[in-house]
C-alpha cells in the first residue's frame, strides 16, 4: 500500500512539472501547481498577467465553463425526475430534494374541516385541497344541493315569478313555486265619482286601483288580466268568471239608480243579469251588491255602469270595489227569469218560478253538469257551491199601504233558496227585509257557500209576512256553480247578540253545525267560530261573502258591514275598502230588520286572517246582530 501511494504522488509530481513547463510564465514567476495530497489536482488557470492556460491547444478556461454548465443540467434534470416521482400511497411529496435538504413525503390529509369540502384528492405528488362551502346569497339565491365531503354547496338562481304569481316565495333550500297563471281582479275606487246627470243618463265608472299596501284589504290584479281601471277584458278563450261588486252611492234625492255590469257595450241588464236597483228615495248612503258566476265569450269587455234616473247630483263614494275572477266550476247553471214574474200572496211562503239558462240573448246563462227543470236544479255530483241569488222587487207595497201605519210595523218579506223542500230560515241562503218599501225597484241580494249532496234539488221562493202584490223583474238572477276548494267553509252565528256600541266590532261566536238544513261544513279547518275568523293556511286568491242581518237600527244613522283582512293596518281603514256594504235611514226611516249582503275577493298571505266587522252610528239604543247571519269563504285560486 504504502508503494502504491509513492507511485500516485509521483505521477501527479510528473503531471505538475510538466504542465508547469507547458504554461507561459512571465520572467521569474513559477507555474502554479495546486495539489491536496490524494485528493484531486487542481491547476489554476487565471494568472496574475491575465495569460490563457491551454493544454494541447484546449483553452482550459472555455473548458470549464463548459463542463461546469453540463454539470449544472445534470444536476436540474435528476431534481426534476425527483419532483415527478410520487410518494407512496397515503403520502404525498411535501418537499424536493435541494442542495441542503433531501427529499420529503409526509401523510395526506384525510378530512376536511367543517364547513369545508374536497376540492381536489390527495396524490403521491400533492396533499388534499380543501375549500370552503360556498354561501348562497339570501336574496337571490337559494340552495338546491348542500356541500357535502365531496362537493361544494350548488347555489341556483330564485325564479322570478310574473306579477302576483309568487305561490311560495324563495327560502334559503327551495326555489320560488309559482302559481298557475289566470286572470282575475279585485279592485278599490280611488277616489269618490261625483256626477250631475239629467234624465236616464248611464255613468261608465272608472278609477278602479289597487289599493295602497297596508292600507286597505289585499286588492290584486293578476299578470294575465285586461284591466284598464273601467273596461275588463275576458280571456282568449271560452270561461267561466266570478264577478262580484259592492258599490256606494252617496246623495240619492229625487230618482231611481240602478247598478249593474254591462257585458259587449251595451246594456243589457234583463238578459244578463248581475244588476241591482232602488227606487226614489232621500238616501244618504247605500251600497249597492251583486254576485254571480257567469259564462262569457272570448275577449268579451264588460264594466259597472250606474244608470240614474232624474237625480241631479250623486256620488259614487269610498268604499266602491269590483272584482272578477276565472274559475273552473265542476257543474252549475246561471239562470234570469224569462219575463216579469207576478206574485200575489197573503202572509205565506212562494215558489220563485220561470228560469231559463239558455235565453238567446244572454251573454252569461249556461248549465251543465246538473240539470236545471221546471227552475229546479238538480246537483249532479257532492261537494261544495257557491250559490246566488238577486230579485229585483217592483211595486212592493203593503195591501192597504197606510203612510199612518207604524213604519216599524211586523212587516216582512224573506227571499230563500230551498233545498230539498226543506223550508227554514236556519240556513245560510236567505236574506230578509222589512218595512217601509221603496215605490218602485229595489233588489235583494245574498251568496253562500254550501255543501251540497248528489241529486240534491234547489229552488228560488220567498215568504211575505203580509197580504201584498208584487212582482220580480228579469233583471233578477239565480246561479249555482261546484268548485273544488281544499280549503272552504260556512257558517251562521250561534246566538243572537246585542250592542249599543258605536265603535266597529269583530262579529264572534260563530258554527258550521247550526244549520239545521245541513248546509254549512267546514274544509280544511282553517275557521274559528269562537273568534269568527278564516285563517289562510296557504297563500292564494279567496273568495268572501257574509250575509248579516241587522235588527232594530231605528234610529241608527250608518250601518256598515265589511270583511277585513288582517293584513289591514288600519283599523277604521275596512269601511273605504270595496268589501263593505253601507245603509243608511230610507227616506228618513230606517228598517226595523235588514239583511245587508256583502261579497267579493281578496288576497291572504299564510298566516293572515279575515272576518267579518260591524259598525253602527248614530244612535244610543241598543241593536242586534241576528242569528239568521251567515258567513263563508273559499280558496278559489
């Protein structure tokens, strides 16, 4: 070993000295050999002159430049085969290997935090990337999918709903459900109508609004309606629309009013119905209702007209409301009386007979389903009806007709619709109105939804307390139409009940089981009789009728009675809303009983409710709210 080492440190001793003999030197100056015993030999090519050292021709600097270039891609290349080579299963590669440090795999994340999910998996070459759930903006946005381990949060946009089509609105988990569209309307006069009229002059009304959020019960228009404020216009096809309106006349001196809806511009009150009247008569107020469900044609305009007769001066008052509204009856009819129906009685009860559903000249008549014979319907099928009735009264006066005899005198006349001959007036489809009479016209109106049985027979008849003669004209109509609401009722007061407030009340204690002819139910559960209020346990459009007879108002000077909304914020706000029914002294009397009718549509959001409200002025004697009063409402869209 030891002469293996002298020859090596010869070798290198001879390669020195030659290289020195080879390198230019300047004068006196040695060549530089550089050794380090066993180690390598380094000659040092930069001198102090700045010579070139080159062996054999080769520049030993360009030489090691160039070496020490390919050592330095080497060097790259195996970092970057380093980099690309994976852990092993359940690792990845944290750090590369460097000058410094040596190649580092360390364990994969196996899950994410909360609130966070997977956005990429764990690989030989990297960790786990997790991010966090996105965040679905309340007010556009709600979620369809949640974030789950493996997926983030899918947020979709809120569908945007046309005008009132919102069934459910968008929540934090659930898109916007969207109701059918339809057409319908219901609508406050803004601003009262003041006219000067000369004889037999017909005033179009307009001015028709919506009223002011939290101001007034829930008017709507739905998107598909044409509306212009005056004139509506039917859909494109065939239908079958409710039509309901409740119109306040203020100022009546000398004449007779009569008001009524006017169906392909041009009146036709005899032929299509939906019309009422009073005769001449010094009236402060009263409001003027009508109900019905008619059939009309494709594209067909109709409006409310008032048609006044010698009065210089009226107005059409607050509290004015028409509403219409596209149903889908099962069966039914809408019947008018063919000609002037004469009736003589002497104090008892009358069948109302001569209807026809298919007059020629009748834009709204029709049956279907049941069978309308000899002015009887029969029902085809069970479930619940909405059932009307308008008579329009001419010369209703007493036999002996004594301007000396008590005005408030047991005088009477009833109006009902009898169901299986079963005669009472312990049901929810009558109304009643005494002494004193107008000379001329005068209507009376009611609505009630009832449950009906198959084969069930109705009729139209009435009951005069007194020996009279009279007759209905064929303005009066009668209609029957089955809907299919799931969520309906009907009701008549309990007991009979007496104030001497004059401040407005909730009517209360109210039952669908009084009804002694079995008409009144309750669907769905949503009526409270001890409060006397319908909640809405679904957002929608509801239908509303109340029938309140009102007893001993002699010397009351307003009565009104109006179904209100919860939604209304104020509280008086109900009386100038289009669902309220004024009356007022008659030619300086007022009645001993009347049943004042009131009827139309509104829009409850879930969890609002509606019930009927009395108000009575101008007088400290006690009155009563009358147990022959009923009450119904109905999801009809």
């Amino acid at each position: 070993m030891a002469g293996g080492s002298r020859r090596v440190l010869g070798l290198r001793l001879t390669l020195a000295l030659v290289l020195g003999a080879l390198v230019p030197r300047a004068p006196g100056e040695e060549a530089v050999v550089v050794t380090d015993a066993l180690g390598n030999l380094y000659i040092n090519s930069s001198q102090e002159h700045g010579g070139q050292v080159f062996v054999n021709g080769v520049n030993v600097d360009e030489l090691h430049a160039l070496v020490n270039a390919m050592s330095q891609v080497v060097t790259t290349q195996a970092r970057l085969i380093d980099a690309l080579t994976p852990c092993a299963d359940g690792t990845f590669l944290a750090q590369g290997e460097t000058v410094s440090s040596a190649r580092l795999c360390s364990p994969c994340t196996q899950a994410c935090p909360e609130n966070q999910w997977l956005a990429s998996p764990c690989t030989g070459l990297r960790n786990a990337r997790c991010e966090p759930c996105t965040a679905c903006d309340p007010n556009s946005e709600y979620e369809a999918h949640a974030c789950t381990t493996h997926s983030d949060t899918v947020c979709l946009s809120c569908t945007d709903c046309l005008e009132d089509q919102a069934l459910e609105p968008c929540s934090a988990r659930a898109d916007t459900i969207c109701r059918p569209r339809n057409w319908g309307f219901s609508l406050d006069l803004e601003a009262p109508l003041a006219w000067s009229s000369g004889n037999s002059v017909y005033h179009s009304l307009h001015g028709f609004e919506p009223a002011a959020s939290g101001q007034r019960h829930a008017t709507f228009i739905r998107a598909e309606t044409s509306f212009n404020g005056s004139t509506a216009t039917t859909a494109a096809s065939l239908g079958y629309y409710l039509i309901a309106f409740n119109i306040r006349l203020e100022n009546l001196t000398n004449g007779w009013f009569q008001v009524g809806v006017h169906v392909n511009n041009g009146i036709s009150f005899s032929s299509n119905g939906l019309s009422v009247a009073h005769g001449s008569a010094e009236i402060a107020a009263r409001t003027f209702t009508s109900i019905g469900i008619v059939r009309l044609a494709p594209n067909t305009p109709f409006y409310v007209g008032v048609y006044a007769i010698n009065d210089p001066e009226f107005v059409v008052g607050l509290g004015s409301g028409l509403a219409a509204y596209r149903v889908q009856p099962t069966e039914g009819f809408y019947a008018m009386l063919t000609e002037e129906n004469f009736i003589n009685v002497t104090g008892e009860a009358y069948p109302i007979t001569g209807w026809s559903a298919a007059s020629p000249n009748s834009a709204t008549t029709f049956v279907f389903g049941g069978e309308l014979q000899d002015s009887v319907y029969t029902a085809k099928e069970s479930g619940v009806f909405l059932v009307t009735l308008s008579m329009m009264f001419d010369n209703r006066l007493r036999a002996s007709d004594d301007q000396d005899a008590d005005p408030w005198a047991a005088d009477f006349d009833r109006l009902l619709v009898i169901v299986n001959e079963h005669a009472t007036h312990k049901t929810p489809l009558q109304a009643i109105r005494s002494w004193p009479y107008p000379h001329e016209f005068e209507s009376v109106t009611f609505s009630a939804l009832v449950f009906l049985q198959a084969g069930d027979q109705m009729r139209a008849g009435g009951y005069s307390h007194s020996t009279r003669s009279f007759s209905f004209l064929p303005h009066s109509h009668f209609s029957a139409a089955r809907l299919e609401p799931s969520l309906a009722f009907c009701a008549l007061k309990l007991s009979t009940s007496a104030s001497s407030t004059s401040e407005a009340f909730e009517v209360t204690g109210w039952s669908d089981l009084t009804d002694s002819s079995g008409l009144c139910f309750d669907r769905g559960g949503a009526f409270n009789g001890t409060s006397g209020r319908f909640f809405a346990l679904k957002a929608g459009f509801y239908y509303a009728t109340a029938t309140i007879r009102l007893d001993n108002l002699m010397n009351a000077s307003h009565a009104t009675v109006s179904i209100r909304s919860s939604a209304d914020s104020n509280a008086s706000s109900h009386e100038a809303s289009g669902l309220s029914a004024v009356r007022t002294p008659f030619g300086g009397l007022n009645l001993r009983v009347e049943s004042v009718s009131v009827a139309g549509l509104l829009y409850l959001d879930e969890g609002d409710y509606a019930s009927v409200w009395v108000h009575v002025q101008g007088t400290q004697l006690a009155f009563e709210v009358n147990q022959e009063s009923s009450f119904s409402m109905a999801l009809i869209d």
